[in-house]
C-alpha cells in the first residue's frame, strides 16, 4: 500500500529539472485475467499517444506485461511485444490456461460434493452404539486414488537456469513428504464415510498434498508460452536499457520489495537489500503473480515471496518518486470503486480468494491511484466491470481489451462526457450481445433470441455512428457486423445480417 498521503498535489521529491531529456514511464497495476483492459489500453498509447517507456513499473499480470515490453528500449521492439502478449492473451479459451489446479486440489473438487452429502446424511443418524471400527492406512494409494503429477521428467534443477528454472519452479508438483495421515487425524471424518472405501487414500492424498504444495493451482499453459525463449528473455531485458521494477512482498519480513532489471532486490525507496541474491527477473514475475493460496509462494534466497499486489497493487510511487519520471502513464485493471459481485451462494474457493483479495486491495489502490493524479500522471482505468479476475472467456476477453482502448482516448484526449457515455453504452450493449449469442449458437431456432440478438447488435451500430470513426479502433464495424469470440469457432453467417426479422 502507498504511504500516507495527504492529497496535496505538490509532490517535493518529483525531479523537475528542465536540464535533462524527459523520461516516460509506465505503470501496470495487477489484475488476473483482466489484464486484457491493459493489452487494449497500451494499444492506443502505443499507436495513437506514441509513448516509448523507458521505466516500467508492474505488478502481478502488470510484471507480466512489464517483461515482455521491457525486452526493448525503442517503441517499435516494445509494440512487437505488446502485439504477442495481445495475441497470448486473447488466444486464451479456458480458465485452464491461466490456473489449473493442481491433483490433490482436482481431486477434492471431484470428491467433495459426494463427502458434503454423506457427512450430512451421516450426522441425522442417531450416534452409533458400537464403537468405531479399525482403520489402518499406508503411503500406498488406494487403486482408485488420482495418480499425482509429480514431474516425471528427471530433471536435476541445479542444471536449470533462467527462464527454465523459474518455469520448473512454477510447474514441479512437491512431493508430498512423511507418511500418509494417521487414524488420529481423519477417524473423525471417516467414521462418517463407512460406505466410502477409498476415503482414506483420497483423504491421504488431499491433505499431504494441500500441506506441500500450499497452493490450489499452478499456472496453466500462458506461462510456459511466456518464458519461451522466442516471447521473453531476461538477458534481453537486463540490456535494454530499460528500468524495470517488478513489485513482490517477503513472507518473512512483510515488507514490499522490487526485483531490478538486472534481478536484485530493492525496498520501496529503491535501496539494495543487503546481502539479497540476484536472481533471474523471471523468478521475479513468478512471485509477483504468486496470489496467496492460489498459486504457491516462490523462494528467493532465503525467503519466500508472493504477489505484489498485497501491498502495492498500483506501484505508481516507485516510478513517480525513486525513478523521478517526467511523464508517468499508469493502466489499471479494476474500476475505481470495487463494484458489488453476484450472489456467492455457490460461487468456488478461487473465486472467493480472488475476490476477498480485491477486497483487501481496494482502499489502498484508491490511495496509489489518486497519488499517481496528483503528480500529474495520465491514469486510465476502467468505469465498468467487463469480467472478473479469473475468468477467461474469448468474448468478454476481446470485449474488455477494446475498452481499455477506449478509456485509453477518453484519459489522452480528455474527452467529454458525451463521448465517454456512449462509450460505456457501446461495452455494456456487446456484453449483452454477447450473451445472446450464446444463446442463438445454442439454439438457432429460437425466433425471440434471433430478434432480441439483431435488436441489440444494431443498437450497438447505431452507437457508433455517434462517435468519431477516427477515435475508436479501426475494427469497430465488427462489434455490430460479426460475432464475438467464442470459445469455438463460429461458422454460422450472422443471423441479424442474413435472416430478415
């Protein structure tokens, strides 16, 4: 979190100086999966605004984006980055490419609803009047027990380096250590499951696995294609030129720390941490991606490390104060005011930390968003929620990208509020087309949905007759001419345009 700040404007420690070339810098906030609003936005400060950063600050999705850009010091070598992130991140179909959870995880969810109803058929029983019978349980796993990934390529990590180490960090399953879990530990619940035979291995399986991995998922198959060799490279970045700073926080001291270019660590005032290794920047975005629970902590040296976002989710202070940039250009990935969720009656594990996560960060993302305004930054972030965090869908994906553009020219532009109104107008008809699609794809025979469809498809044309051809993206006529994305392709002709209603 940014310190105390007290709302004044004028900002002492901001270099000033005339005597020197400007620097431009860039902030990338965090976000998950929505960080597809940031792809769109640097997409027109690339293309129409002209921007070539020479600081890049990020955290968690934003390190991601940070690495990539950071591998080139001119503007056309960053716009080839930012055209295969956007290329990575809308070729996503499944929430798999970001989070896949891990076996012992996979298997709980396989497992639990059947247990849930059990234990509560269970404990309407009245209490047995015979005592519990034996169980003995070995390492072994039961026949039926989920076979555990446990990294079957013999690879010795001590040969590893770079990118390939901090990929091999990323996707080892631990093995879990000790024996399988005494009678002691889960007679309590087994006792209810007596019909359930494999319990005690799933049990087994679970538990150690949950204890050695400390973490729910690893990521999916997005950060194998980020550390090929071909998309990043950390010697790249380190001769660049470009400052980087990727936000991580130390388990250990609490602290907020910031993995350099060249892969050492600095505090927030942009000091050397005595005595810390220097690593590959890599291993830096794997922790500052590293959401508590979600995905596991990674160590650094001696100490573990996690996701950046727990305390600085906008690291704006670090480029406007230590780096002293001239121009500060700031993407966020969340709507300032954190908009209410739908009902979490049966919502999953992963969308409940991700929310509460959201939660804990949005005061403190106010403060480092309203510091960043007050030193004159341009800050583009979003009014409206397109998707949440976690979720990836082709449609809601492109729908969000193309709105961070659009926000984009609203901030660089200023324009009124007319102009933004129909914006948001223009999102908020897609997202509903979008779903309509669904439905039509579904079902193509339903005439009330291939009405509703073609009514909503042309209002969004109708929007954008209202609005300045030049200052939306030049692939605006497919918002209301085509189909959105989906997860699979779509071969059917537009119905709005080919059938007459």
């Amino acid at each position: 979190m940014a310190r105390l700040w007290s709302g004044l404007p004028s900002l002492s420690w901001i270099n000033r100086s005339t005597d020197k070339v400007p620097v431009d810098g860039l902030v990338l906030s965090g976000g998950g999966a929505r960080a597809s609003f940031q792809t769109g936005a640097l997409r027109y400060l690339y293309d129409r605004a002209g921007i070539a950063p020479s600081v890049m600050v990020g955290t968690s999705a934003g390190s991601i984006l940070t690495a990539a850009l950071s591998q080139s010091l001119d503007r056309e070598g960053q716009i080839e980055a930012l055209d295969r992130v956007e290329e990575l991140w809308l070729g996503m179909r499944h929430s798999t490419d970001m989070f896949t959870p891990r076996p012992w995880f996979q298997r709980l969810q396989e497992r639990g609803s059947e247990w849930l109803a059990l234990v509560q058929q269970e404990s309407q029983r009245p209490p047995a009047s015979i005592s519990l019978p034996r169980m003995g349980f070995s390492s072994k796993r039961s026949p039926s027990a989920p076979e555990v990934d446990e990294d079957e390529q013999v690879v010795d990590p001590d040969e590893l380096s770079g990118a390939e180490l901090t990929l091999h960090v990323a996707l080892t399953e631990p093995k879990p250590t000790g024996q399988a879990l005494g009678p002691q530990v889960i007679l309590p619940l087994l006792s209810m499951l007596p019909r359930l035979r494999t319990a005690g291995g799933d049990l087994s399986l679970i538990l150690r696995g949950a204890d050695a991995s400390r973490s729910m998922y690893h990521p999916g198959r997005v950060l194998t294609r980020l550390l090929d060799s071909e998309f990043f490279s950390s010697e790249r970045t380190r001769n660049s030129g470009v400052t980087v700073r990727v936000s991580i926080v130390g388990l250990e001291s609490g602290e907020l720390r910031y993995m350099t270019e060249t892969g050492e660590m600095v505090d927030r005032d942009n000091n050397p941490i005595p005595d810390s290794p220097v690593a590959d920047l890599s291993l830096g975005v794997l922790a500052s991606c590293s959401i508590p629970g979600v995905f596991a902590p990674v160590r650094i040296g001696d100490d573990w490390y996690v996701d950046g976002g727990t305390r600085e989710a906008t690291p704006a202070e670090m480029a406007i104060g230590p780096l002293g940039v001239d121009r500060c250009f700031v993407v966020v990935s969340a709507p300032a005011e954190n908009p209410r969720a739908d009902s979490f009656d049966s919502k999953s594990m992963l969308h409940i930390l991700m929310r509460s996560a959201e939660i804990l960060t949005d005061e403190a993302e106010r403060d480092e968003v309203a510091l960043a305004r007050s030193s004159g930054a341009l800050v583009v972030e979003p009014e409206l929620l397109v998707h949440d965090a976690i979720t990836v869908d082709p449609g809601l994906l492109r729908i969000n990208r193309d709105y961070g553009w659009l926000r984009a020219a609203e901030a660089h532009l200023g324009l009124p509020r007319s102009v933004t109104s129909v914006h948001r107008k223009v999102i908020e008809l897609r997202m509903e087309a979008l779903e309509l699609e669904r439905q039509v794809l579904a079902d193509p025979n339903v005439e009330a949905n291939l009405l509703e469809l073609a009514r909503v498809k042309f209002l969004v044309r109708d929007q954008l007759e209202l609005l300045d051809s030049a200052r939306v993206p030049a692939d605006a006529r497919s918002w209301w001419a085509d189909w959105e994305p989906h997860v699979e392709d779509v071969t059917l002709p537009p119905t709005w345009l080919t059938q007459r209603h």
